[in-house]
C-alpha cells in the first residue's frame, strides 16, 4: 500500500467526486488523508499494526498538537471514508467521534458593522456584505 499513496489520493477524489461531495470537503478530505499517508510513512514497523491502531495513533497525535475536536472528528471522516470505501476493507474503525466544543459564533456589534459598511466604496460589494450579514450566513456560504 505504501507505494500506491498518489493513486489511493486519486481514487478518493474520483469517487467523491462522483458522490457529488462538495468542492471544500473533497479538499479537506484530501488533505487529511495526505496527512495520514506521510503519518504511515514515518510509522516504523507499520505492518505490526492494524489500520484501527494505526489511525488511533495518528489521531492522538494531533490531538496532542492542540487540534480542536472538529479538526479530528474530519480526519477520522476522511480515513474511514478512505478505508471503507476505496480500499474495501473488512477491518473496521471502531473509533467514536471527537468531542466538540460548543461554543456560540462571535457576533459583531452594530457600530462594528457600521464601521466596515462605511469603510467599502464599491457599492455592490457593500450591498453583498449588508445583505450576507443581515441574513445571518457564514462567510463560508458567502464565498461560494
């Protein structure tokens, strides 16, 4: 397997492709999962482990580095999607999701809304934030 990392990377996007995921997750999932190949690739004796083994020391390993719940909980999304689906295999990845936090967004005041208002010349532009911010979305479902 270890060889095979850049066709496996392929696969993947191939397959979510097809599944029509969205361009972000595709990105994200890719990402992790080249994470988790150079993670194998520094693995001394890999073969000792099983995969469940393999991915419970990668995971630990960034949670150790800090990484928030969310952030652990998308690459336990990636490697399962990677090992039940694109390698097929009968092991399964009995691991339990990360806990996350609940923490409420961070809103902006109306004089800070104001003040960005003001501070935008293009008229169309102040028109898109206006209305984003006035509908409650996400700057990540402004971007796309």
């Amino acid at each position: 397997m270890q060889t095979d990392f850049p066709k496996y990377l392929a696969l993947t996007k191939r397959e979510l492709l097809l599944r029509n995921y969205s361009r972000k997750t595709i990105k994200s999932y890719l990402f992790c999962l080249n994470d988790y190949f150079n993670f194998l690739k520094s693995l001394n004796n890999a073969k000792i482990f099983t995969s469940e083994e393999k991915v419970r020391k990668f995971l630990l390993q960034h949670q150790e580095r800090g990484d928030a719940g969310q952030t652990i909980n998308l690459y336990l999304n990636a490697i399962k999607f990677f090992y039940r689906e694109i390698l097929k295999s009968v092991e399964k990845i009995d691991l339990k999701f990360s806990k996350t936090s609940k923490k409420l967004p961070e809103v902006l005041s109306r004089l800070e809304i104001k003040k960005i208002l003001a501070s935008i010349e293009n008229k169309k532009h102040k028109l898109l934030i206006a209305l984003s911010y006035g509908a409650g979305l996400r700057v990540s479902a402004v971007e796309n």
